[in-house]
C-alpha cells in the first residue's frame, strides 16, 4: 500500500507559502542549509534550487522518507548538492549553517515532553551569526478543553504546546529576533490531514477487510477532529542576535 503520495509536504504547508518562505529565506544568500528532521525535504530542495550555491544536509531516522528525498533531489538535478542522512538529529555537530530548517521537528532535538525551549536553544547553537532559523513549531489556537484533549494523541495534555505569544517569547529567550510570523490556515490543515490518509483510504474501501488498517485510519481521524481549529502551526523566521550568549 502507497502512502503520502497526495502530500508534497509533510505538515500543513501550502506550496505558496512555502515559495514565500524560500523567497525570504534565499534573501541572505545562504551558503550552507541544515534541514533537520527533514522527512522527504521538500523545502529543503526548494531552498537549493532557489539558492543555485548553497549545499544542503538532511537529517532524519525515516529511511522511506529519506530515500523519498534522494529521489526527488536526483529528478530535480541536485543529487550533487544534498545528503540526506539517517542519523539523530540530538547533539548533531552538522551545523553550524546559513539556514536551519526545524519544521515541526523540535522533537529531534530534545526529550522533554514539551520539547520547544530546549529545541530553541540547541537551533541557536546551529545557525550562523547572520543567519536564519525557520522555525515549524505547533501551538494552542485557543485552550483545549478536557474532552478535546482526551479525543486527541495518547495522553494530550494543555502542557504539550504553548500559545502562539509564549511561544515567540521562548524564541527571544533563546538568542533570537522574530522576523515574520505566519501560521497555517485552516484549508492547510485540512489538505495536509485528508492528504495523510487518502491513499489508505482509498486502499481500504478496495480492501474492507483489513480490520487493523480500518481502525487505525478510523483512530486518527478522530484525533484530528478533536485538534482541527485548536491546534495550530506557526512559521518562524528568526533572526540570531549578535554576540549572544545563553
């Protein structure tokens, strides 16, 4: 069974932002790109082809997405100037680099439940001074009530993410400056969590017999449901501030 051939990114990410992303990123010029948890790299190849100089490194423990990301980077002529490599992401000495991309990947840098801070902290150890960190971080649209949380993952909890202004405040705490803020729609949500399953379930209407399959798309369905307009996405740019130390 096919998975995740409908997504172009994983997470809610339309490709007009992302181009408007990538524009604001390749601004500086980066020479060198650090994609971490970088999944099947479509930013990350995108920043490459907008950036003609730049050499970029994608770390991820998928090896599926990852040979995803070394076909992708093959047909688009920039096998040459990527590698995608299966390792941890945690006390990586890959950086540091021009640009850093951490897109909903904060967990790769950290083991704490709420994992945003510590991630803050070790991005800034990866950028270079004059650099910049785009960062795709999950927040709170609005205090979830009990029943949301407990229709969501195993053991949601309000302490799991932060508001969107608590957030941007741990990104200044961490030796950064916020250059823009956007946040995903609604309509990006939707296509990116129909997109997750479609393939699956499209197999699944040929195959009603696959009881484990059934349940497990019935199951995530109904987590998304109980997080649709409550969780939301935020996109960082964010700047590393001079002579900063933690």
């Amino acid at each position: 069974m096919t998975t995740h051939t409908r997504l172009t990114f994983h997470g809610p990410l339309s490709s007009a932002r992302a181009d408007a992303i990538v524009d604001r990123l390749s601004a500086s010029r980066p020479r060198t790109v650090l994609d971490i948890g970088c999944g099947w790299g479509e930013l990350l190849l995108r920043a490459l082809e907008a950036v003609p100089k730049a050499r970029g490194t994608g770390v991820d423990l998928d090896e599926a997405d990852l040979a995803r990301g070394r076909r992708s980077a093959e047909e688009r002529g920039l096998a040459g100037r990527v590698d995608f490599l299966a390792e941890s992401a945690r006390d990586t000495a890959r950086g540091p680099a021009d640009l850093v991309l951490c897109v909903g990947a904060s967990q790769a840098l950290s083991d704490a439940d709420c994992p945003t801070a510590e991630a803050l902290h070790a991005l800034r150890g990866l950028v270079s001074d004059g650099g910049r960190v785009l960062l795709g971080e999950g927040f709170w649209e609005r205090t979830p009530t009990p029943a949301e949380l407990a229709g969501m993952w195993p053991g949601a909890s309000e302490s799991d993410h932060h508001i969107l202004p608590a957030l941007l405040d741990l990104a200044v705490e961490a030796g950064f400056r916020p250059e823009w803020t956007e946040t995903a729609t609604l309509a990006e949500w939707d296509h990116f969590e129909s997109g997750y399953q479609a393939d699956q379930e499209v197999w699944l209407a040929a195959h009603p017999e696959a009881v484990e399959v059934r349940e497990r798309l019935d199951r995530h369905r109904s987590q998304w449901m109980s997080y649709r307009g409550v969780l939301g996405m935020a996109y960082l740019t964010l700047v590393p501030v001079s002579g900063w130390t933690a």
